[in-house]
C-alpha cells in the first residue's frame, strides 16, 4: 500500500507543476513585450531607484521602446511613453484597466475602498463618483465657491505685502502658496470647523500623504516579505497617519450633528457638510457610510492640495525665468483690468494668454507625472500584444508632453503654440493628459482650474516679481522632486513689489479690517458689535486665522468685491470715494 504521507503529497505536486505550467504560458506571451533585462526576485526594481521615476521610466523607453513591460518584484507593470498606444488603450480597454491596483498605502487612504482615487472600480466607485459631480464638484457648485476663492485671494494678496513689508522684501512664495492652497481646500471642503490650530496639522497630514506613496512597502512587491514591513515599523506609521486623520474626521461628524442644532447654520456648504446631509437624503438610491464620508473627503484634500500648489509654484517659476511671457501676460491683466486693482473671476474668460500659458505649465510640468497606477480586470490585447489579468499599467504623461513627434522644440516654454490649438487637458488630446484620460480621469479639474487661474492672474496683476538679488534666472534649479506629485525641488524665493498703477501702489504694510470685510462676505450685514457674531461665523474668522477684532479699513480690492456681492449683477463700477 502506498504511504498515507505521499498520498497527500500527490495533490499538492499536482497543483505545483500545473499552477508552473500556466505561469509559463503566460510568461511565453509576456515575454515578447519588449522589456528591459531584470535580475533574479527584484526583476527591474534596481533600474528605477536613486532617480525621479517619470525620468527613470522615459529613458529606459528610450532604449525599450513606448510599449514596455517590467518586472516590479512580483508586480508585471506595462509603461506606456507614447500618446498614441494610450489612446488605443483608452478606446479599446478603458473599461478592462478602469481599476486601481490594491497597496499598502492605497488601501489605507482609501479607507478601505470606500473613497474615489484608490479604489476598485465597481459599484461603489460608480456611486461616489455620480456623488462628486453632482454634488459637491459639478460646474455649479465650483461657481457657486467663487466667493470663497475672492476672500483667500485677498488674503493671499495681502500676506504676500505684509511679509515683504516684514523682511528685506524678499518672499518664499513657495511657502505662502502652500499655505495659501491648504487653506482654500481646507476651507471648501472642511468648512468652519477646522480652526487655526488644526490647519498646521492638516498641511502636515496631507503632505505626508504624498510622501507616504514612495515609502516602499515590500509586501506591495513580494507578498511573502510583508513580515519585514511589519518589523521595519512601517505599518505602525501608516496606522498612526491613519488614526490622526481618523480622529480628525470624527470630531468633524459629531460636531455637525451639534451644529445643526445649537447653531441651526444652514449657510453650512462644505463639502463634508453636504456629505453629513446626504446621509438623510432618501432619494439618493444608496446610503452613504461614514466611511465613505471620511474617504471621499480624504480624496479631496489629497487629490487637491498638492497637485493644484505645484501647478502655481512651476507656473510662477517659469514666468520669472520667461521674462517676455512674464509682460505678455502681465500687459493682458492690465488691459483687462480697466483700472481695477482685482481681477475678479468673471474677467478670467478673456485672459486668453492666460490661459495658453497655464496650459503650457501643464504640459511641461504635469503634477502628477504618471497619473496613478491603473491594473487590468481580464486578458486584453494591446499592440497585438496579449496582456494578462492583473497587470499593472502606467501612462507617463510627462513623457508624452515631450514627445517631438507631436510637441515642436518640446524642452522649450512656448505658450504661443497653444495660440489657435485646439488641443486640450480635458483627455481629448493623448498628447497633453496632466488630469488623465478616461474613466478614471480627475474629477476636480474645474476647481483646480478655477482656483489656479484666479490666483495667478491677482498675484501677477497686483505684484512684478523678481529674483532676489546676486540671484540669476541661471541659479534656478528646475529639478522636481521625488513623489506622485511632481512640484519643484527648489523652493521659489521672490521680491513681490506693488505693479506700477496698482492702488495698493506704495502702500506697504497694508493693513486690513478683514472681520468687518468677512462679515459682509458672509452675512452682507455689519458686524460692529462683536455680540452679533455667530459661533459658526466666528470660527471661520478662526479658520482665516483673523482676530476677529482686527483692523482698520477695508482695502479697495475688498471695497470692489463687496460692492460686487452686495449688487450682483451689476457693473459695480469703481466710483472715485474708492480710491486711497
Ligand atoms: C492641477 C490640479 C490637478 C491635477 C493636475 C490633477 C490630476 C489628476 C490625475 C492625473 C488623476 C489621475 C487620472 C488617471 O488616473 O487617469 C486625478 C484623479 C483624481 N483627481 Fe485630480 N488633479 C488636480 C486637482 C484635483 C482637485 C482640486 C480635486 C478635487 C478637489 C481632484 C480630484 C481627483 C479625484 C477624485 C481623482 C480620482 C478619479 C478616479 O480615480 O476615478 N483633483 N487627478
């Protein structure tokens, strides 16, 4: 009789050599794709390290080709460096790559696959995404926030005079940008209840999201080595990120049911405060979880902050090095402006170098340089190449903004060529993709375009920038950093002063009664007794870090945006008692 030992062992050797045999017919089809050599258990992972991975990615094309498969560990991952096989990509197999591969990090900022950015293409997916675009990120509502983006534009304005007034005129614009942008998001998304002394802690948080992308988690790689993660003590740390936004998130929620009712504020429009709401809306077909409300928020602030500062800081980066661009675009606020101090949002649809100039930053410098990872659902073919299920799959978009075959002298900065082109960022164009192509393409692309070109047309009207002194356009770096999101390594150092026929002309340290400002913006009501203020208003002086006590007079862009809101629809001329 047969020993019971190896009578076992039969099934097991069984399963062994069939699951060696499947695993060879398909590394017989893969193994035509054109891919670099790899070494035994790391594959190419050695290839990619110690340099920015877009760049890594686009030379090994080079000599590889724009179809190429790598060996990431474990992981099979397709890169894909030319926009003609993305488009065939995205015609054909959008639906078969409309997922996202599951990591260690995705998996936890996506609270489990409860939010939009990381998750798995399925219902839920589906469900947020009508979510986002119906309620909180529709054209609608990105217009309705344009008071919102006014006041931090103001604010911005005046930051920027105040800490040139402060030093020896020199600025990290960097810096105040990066403020600037997490107090915008924060404040559209979070509302009044993140005070003053939360948003250092949010800017950490969400910039650490980004960081926490490139910590490397072995498990993601090799399965089998998820126990040195373990003992490297990377999955405390990403528990411990997660617990900070959790409780974060938490007194969020159970403020909001206070809110309602202590304070009944129905002026609540953040997005977080719509999603509260909606968990009583019936005719929404679905129950929206806490969940989903901490992770589609999460997506929110991550998708946002980052990718949106980067777009500023490139932008603001390349004028300085462009000086001709630099007065092109300054002459066209001027004429546009007729004489105000402020450029309000409904004269950006004639600032169309403007626009061609942002697009151009874009195309150079896409913040998110290989969007994020998609992976396939089933077998498909690309390029008569058979690609099996669970592959990974990445568009190196910053590589497809230099591709001479589509881009003349792609290195150089020419907004002209985007002059009478009807080429587009909105994934149309395979060419040009910095917010994606796709089912999977942003949903924030109205708002991020909103709050950038409202930004950089104030800051360049108000302010000519230049270097600092001893400092030449030829001492900037313009090296990126390391991460999915691709803002520049150097940190902008400027000296903003006042434009010539600027009101504000001179008038350093501009200091301004923002509460009674605020107060009009929000009530369109006066706020000299202090008693009057609401608690919900009161935190939104908070959250704008003002005391609400503060001030003298309201600067002439406020006068002009307050005249604005308290007559809409009318010209609101700037009449002479205006004027300082
Ligand atoms: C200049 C600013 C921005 C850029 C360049 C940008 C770019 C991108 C890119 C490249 C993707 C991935 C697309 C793909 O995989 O094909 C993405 C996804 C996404 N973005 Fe943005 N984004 C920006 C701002 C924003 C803002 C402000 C929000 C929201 C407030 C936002 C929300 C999202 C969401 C929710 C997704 C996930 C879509 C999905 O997976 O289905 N983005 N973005």
């Amino acid at each position: 009789m047969m020993n019971p030992t190896l009578l076992a062992a039969i099934p097991i050797i069984s399963l062994f050599f069939l699951l060696l045999a499947r695993r060879r017919v398909f590394s017989q089809k893969v193994a035509l794709l054109p891919s670099p050599p790899r070494l035994p258990f790391i594959g190419n992972l050695h290839q990619l390290f110690g340099s920015i991975l877009h760049r890594s990615l686009y030379k090994l094309s080079k000599q590889h080709g724009p179809l190429m498969l790598l060996h990431l560990g474990t992981i099979r991952t397709l890169v894909i460096s030319c926009p003609k096989i993305a488009e065939e990509v995205i015609r054909n197999n959008d639906l078969v790559f409309a997922t996202r591969p599951k990591t260690k990090v995705m998996d936890f900022l996506s609270y489990n696959n409860n939010n939009i950015a990381f998750a798995q293409y399925g219902v839920k997916w589906r469900q947020m995404k009508t979510l986002l675009r119906t309620h909180l990120l529709s054209p609608q509502r990105v217009k309705s926030l344009s008071f919102d983006r006014a006041e931090e534009v103001s604010l911005l304005l005046e930051n920027v005079a105040d800490v040139a007034s402060r030093g020896n005129g020199v600025i990290c614009l960097t810096e105040i940008l990066n403020s600037y942008i997490t107090n915008v998001i924060c404040r559209v998304v979070l509302g009044s209840w993140i005070t003053k002394e939360k948003k250092p802690l949010l800017s950490k948080l969400s910039h650490e999201s980004s960081a926490l992308f490139y910590e490397v988690f072995l498990e993601d790689f090799f399965p089998n080595l998820k126990w040195l993660d373990v003992l490297r003590g990377s999955h405390r740390k990403l528990k411990n990120y997660m617990k900070t936004w959790d409780a974060l998130f938490e007194e969020i929620i159970k403020n909001h049911g206070r809110e309602s009712k202590e304070v009944n504020d129905k002026n609540n429009t953040s997005f977080m405060g719509a999603l509260l709401d909606l968990q009583n809306d019936s005719s929404l077909g679905f129950v929206i979880t806490n969940d989903q409300i901490k992770g589609l928020t999460m997506d929110m602030i991550i998708a946002g902050i980052d990718t949106t500062f980067a777009t500023m800081d490139w932008s603001m980066t390349e004028l300085v090095r462009n000086p001709k661009v630099m007065k092109k675009v300054k002459d066209e606020l001027k004429k546009v402006a007729h004489g105000e101090d402020m450029i309000s949002e409904e004269l950006l649809g004639q600032l169309s170098y403007l626009k061609v100039f942002i697009k151009e930053v874009l195309r150079l410098h896409p913040p998110a340089p290989l969007l994020l990872p998609r992976e396939s659902l089933q077998e498909s073919q690309i390029q008569g190449y058979n690609i099996p299920k669970q592959t990974r799959l990445v568009f190196n978009a910053w590589a497809f903004g230099r591709d001479k075959s589509y881009w003349e002298a792609p290195e150089q900065f020419m907004p002209e060529r985007f002059i009478d082109s009807a080429v587009d960022y909105r994934g149309k164009d395979f060419c040009f993709i910095p917010f994606g192509v796709g089912r999977r393409s942003c949903q924030g692309t109205d708002f991020a375009m909103a709050v950038i070109e409202i930004t950089l047309a104030n800051l360049l009207h108000r302010f000519d920038w230049s270097l600092p002194s001893g400092i030449t356009i030829e001492d900037m770096d313009m090296i990126e950093c390391d991460g999915v999101i691709s803002s520049r390594k150097q940190k902008l150092e400027l000296v903003p002063i006042a434009s010539k026929g600027s009101n504000e002309e001179h008038t350093y340290p501009m200091k301004v009664n923002y509460a009674k400002n605020l107060s009009h913006f929000h009530s369109l009501g006066d706020i000299e007794n202090q008693e009057s203020i609401s608690p919900s208003r009161q935190r939104t002086f908070e959250l704008l870090s003002l005391p609400p006590e503060a001030g003298r007079e309201p600067t002439n862009s406020f006068r002009f945006h307050l005249k604005r809101a308290e007559n809409p629809g009318s010209s609101c001329e700037r009449s002479s008692h205006d004027e300082h």
